[in-house]
C-alpha cells in the first residue's frame, strides 16, 4: 500500500517548499524543484551503488500511473537490468539514427541543384515533416509514400484538394530518397515506383484569364463583399497592376519601396529568379500603397500580419489572399488568385507590349541565347507598360481611391 495520497499531493505543490524525495514505498519518490516543478523519480541500488531512474511529471503522470510503472522498473532491475543505463543508451541510439527530416536538410543544405528552393521546403515542412519526417530514413514504405500522397492530393485535412503540391511532394521525395540510395543510408528508393497518377495527377496548363467586363465585375463585387477588407482589396489589385507574384507581394517591406520616385526594389533574396527586380509603379499604384501605409500602422510590412498565426509570421500568410477570394460573390467563371497575374499578361499583349517587355513585367528571364547575352531590364519600356495598362484598370476601378485622410479615420477607428 503506497504511503501518499492524491490530496497529499495537491497540497504539497500548493505549499511550494521543495521536496528532495518523499518516499511512496517500492522505490517511488516525489520531488518538487524550488521552481515548482513536480516529479516522480524511482531510486534503486546497481552495482551497490544508489541510482534513480525519472519516470516524468506530476500531475501529467497521476499517482496511481507512477505506482504502476515503478513496479515494472521494480521487477526489471530484480532482473538484472540497470534501467537508468538502458535509458541512456536508448537515447544515444535513438540519436545515431538518420530519420527523412535528416537526409532533407543534407539535402536543402545545398540549393544550387534546385530553382526554387523555398518552395519544397514549405512544402516538405508543412505536409511531410509532421506525417514522416520524425521515422528512420530506411524503414519508411511505400505505403507510407502513398498514403502520404493521397492525404495531400485530398486536402490533408483542410477539405481543399492540392493535387499539384502532391505532385510536388513525390518529384521531391525521389530526388531525395536518391541521394540517400546513393549514399548506402537506404536499400531502396520507396518512392520511386510511383507516377503523378498516384500522386495528383495530369496537371494542365490553366488558361483562365478575365476581360475587362470581368475585371469591373470582380472590382464591384469587392466593394460590395463586407468581409473582405479593404487590405485585401488592394493587394488584388495590386497584383493585377504589377504583375508579381503573391509572395513577393504579401512579404514586401516598406524598405523596398520609394514612392515618391515611384519605384519598388526587389531584393534578390526575394525574387523567383534570384536576382535583384527594380519594379516601376503606375500612380495609381503609389496612391494604394500609400494608403496601405497608413492602414499598417508603423508596421515594416505593407501587409502585416493581422492575428496571431501558427507560424508566427510577421506577415499575413500566402493563403490568406485564396481563401479572401473566396468570400468575393462575383458571379464570373471560377478563376485564382495566380489568374490574376496570367490576366495582366493577357492584356499587355492586347496592348501591343513587346513580347520581352511583357515577359520581363512578370519577372522572367529571357530564354534562349537573349537570355545569356542581354542582361538590360528595359525599365522605361516596362514603365510605360504598366502604365497603359494602369490607366485601363483605373477606367475600370472608375477612380474607386480611397483618400489618405480617409484612410486615417478608418485605422483610428
């Protein structure tokens, strides 16, 4: 019969005095650290010398628990074993083992094999590290892959499919699960029997693309959707106006922009094509970020983050834009956030733009020998681009600027 009880305990750790061990029989004790720490730990003699074993916290392991598993370690050590050793071995074993979360970062280590390096680490870090990453890299099956790839082709929980990033996920996880073959850490490649038909699927190129009929409509509709916010109506159209990309959108410090010189400098370590981006802004485009200016509040983010997220990000997140145009009832053709930017590129070739000006709006490099030899970013033949183009948005938007006093009133509201 143990000598504590549970409203014994309670007590102790109201009182706070720090307990070295009170005994419950058998070998268990009790300890609270000057902190208030709570602990049971069970002593016993090896080798004739006094060892303890921690069994883990109270209350998280309750009295009746800890009794249970200090009578298993009662009769392990009657067995001849040394628990307290067999622990530390076990760890330094669990340590010594190679899991896919390992093999990954060997991997990402080096980013010159692949051209976009943060997007399979967001991927792998948000759908695969929490299914897979923790396991050893060589007992993971295929079944494992499959399953993995079904959950992400379903939504992974979220009830929205994502059959492209499954297919991601598979080109991925065989490129590293190669390497790990090539350096002997695997006898297989478990991934490697599976085609995009296991995993997301034929992807087509899309080929939505909004006229201007449309475009008033969207814009309309924005104005009108109570739950969108006004945040979320610029970056629209500020994606439509600059053609960029929703990242490079969302993350933008203030840092990077002039505008008064009406220029917004994008930095290498924030350009797709990993090189620095001067970004020539329309005036309606100034007059929008001035207004998120004031909108965010000191922030050194254009689009701050507006709650507490997960991630923690400083910024509001790269989802946060697809699921706001979810909310937007326009009644169109169903079209994507990333629509927007093939919608741009549409109507600058409905402008006559040349089709390297144009190219280089979107931030492409030139393919081809052009691609090697000419390095001129065209900066005046892409400001006069994304200005004709503004002015036609402008038409559309039928001068919907919000002023900046205006602007005010609503952030101290």
């Amino acid at each position: 019969m143990g000598k504590l009880t549970d409203m014994e305990l309670r007590n102790l750790v109201k009182a706070g005095t720090p307990i070295a061990g009170q005994s419950d029989g058998g070998g268990l004790y009790f300890t609270l650290s000057k902190k208030g720490t709570a602990s049971w730990i069970f002593r016993y003699r090896y080798g004739g010398k006094q060892k303890e074993f921690t069994i883990g916290r109270y209350p998280d392991i309750p009295l009746a628990e800890a009794r249970i598993t200090a009578l298993r370690l009662r009769n392990q050590v009657n067995d001849g074993l040394d628990i307290a050793l067999e622990k530390q071995l076990g760890k330094q074993k669990q340590k010594s083992i190679e899991t896919l979360n390992d093999i990954v970062d060997e991997f990402l280590d080096d980013q010159s094999h692949l051209k976009h390096p943060k997007i399979p680490r967001q991927r792998y870090d948000k759908h695969v590290r929490p299914e897979i990453g923790h396991l050893p890299i060589d007992r993971i099956s295929a079944i494992q892959i499959y399953n993995l790839l079904k959950k992400v082709r379903k939504g992974n929980g979220t009830g929205k499919p994502a059959p492209t990033v499954a297919n991601g996920i598979l080109r991925f996880l065989k490129r590293v699960f190669n390497l790990a073959l090539t350096l002997k850490k695997v006898p297989f490649n478990p991934a490697a029997a599976f085609t995009i038909r296991e995993a997301g699927g034929r992807e087509f190129d899309r080929q939505r693309s909004l006229d201007l009929d449309e475009i008033a409509t969207f814009f309309a509709a924005m104005r009108n959707t109570d739950n969108l916010g006004r945040e979320n109506e610029l970056a629209f159209k500020l994606l439509l106006v600059l053609l960029v990309r929703k990242n490079e959108l969302l993350q933008a410090r203030w840092t990077e922009f002039n505008l008064d010189a009406k220029l917004w400098h994008l930095p290498l370590d924030r350009s797709k094509t990993a090189q620095a981006y001067r970004i020539p802004l329309p005036e309606i485009a100034v007059e929008w970020l001035r207004e998120l200016k004031v909108r965010a509040h000191q922030s050194d983010f254009v689009f701050p983050a507006r709650r507490i997220q997960s991630r923690k990000l400083p910024y509001v997140s790269a989802d946060t834009l697809n699921v706001a145009l979810t909310r937007v009832k326009h009644g169109l053709e169903h079209f994507v956030v990333h629509d927007l930017r093939r919608t741009a590129r549409t109507h600058l070739g409905r402008l006559r733009t040349p089709q390297h000006v144009a190219e280089l709006c979107l931030n492409h490099k030139q393919k081809g020998i052009p691609g090697i030899y000419d390095t001129f970013d065209y900066f005046r033949e892409r400001k006069e681009a994304l200005d004709k183009w503004a002015n036609e948005i402008a038409k559309v938007d039928n001068g919907n600027v919000i002023s900046l006093e205006s602007a005010k009133k609503h952030r101290r509201a």
